[in-house]
C-alpha cells in the first residue's frame, strides 16, 4: 500500500458560497461518515482541516503574510489515506461529499519518499 493525499479545495471567499451552521453541520456529519468507511477499511492515515492564516517564506528570509484566499479554491484541509494505486486513491476520492458543492475540487496525489510501506 502507498500513501495518498487528498487535498480538499473550496471556496473560502465568496460570502453566498459559505454555508450556515445548520449546513454546516449537515456536511460535517457527512465528511466524518466518509472518512469513517475509509477508516473501516484500515486505509485512514490522518487529516486536518486548515486556516485561513498562515505565513509565506521565501529565499532570504523574506516572510509575509498569506497565503491569502484569495481564488475560489483554496486548500481547505487535507486527508492522508492507504491506497494500492492511484487508480484506489481517486476512487475513494471521488466519494468525499466534499465534491456536492458547487465549484469545490479534490487533487489527489501520491506521497513518495523512503518512508512509505510498500507492502
């Protein structure tokens, strides 16, 4: 099994876009049935969801504010999962609920390095 990344990205800027607290609650409820069958299969590595804020830096030791939300589709949060290729990874992918909102993306990627169990 390899180890995927599935980045999640909405929209955070465009006020109408925001959902209300009773949406909201309705498509948590979702995300965590989601990634409870992923977790069921034993292919759920880990994810978190991300803020707004954060901190740019760049070649000597230039820092600045950002990134900023400043497109419709800015990295949301992320999932790491246990897949066997990418082929699995994208199916698993392509069910986040995450998907029923309009204009909202995945990327799926896969993570190298030595690290990785291969079995």
């Amino acid at each position: 099994m390899n180890e995927y990344l599935i980045l999640m990205r909405l929209d955070l800027i465009t006020k109408e876009a925001q959902p209300s607290p009773e949406q909201m609650e309705g498509y948590m409820k979702q995300y965590h049935d989601w990634v409870g069958g992923i977790a069921a299969q034993n292919k759920f590595v880990g994810g978190t969801g991300l803020s707004m804020e954060g901190k740019v830096i760049k070649p000597n030791n230039v820092i600045t504010d950002g990134p900023f939300a400043e497109v419709k589709e800015s990295i949301a949060g992320f999932v790491t999962i246990k897949a066997k290729d990418m082929d699995d990874a994208v199916n698993m992918a392509k069910t986040c609920p995450i998907l029923l909102g309009d204009g909202n993306s995945i990327e799926v990627r896969q993570i190298t390095g030595s690290h990785q169990d291969n079995n």
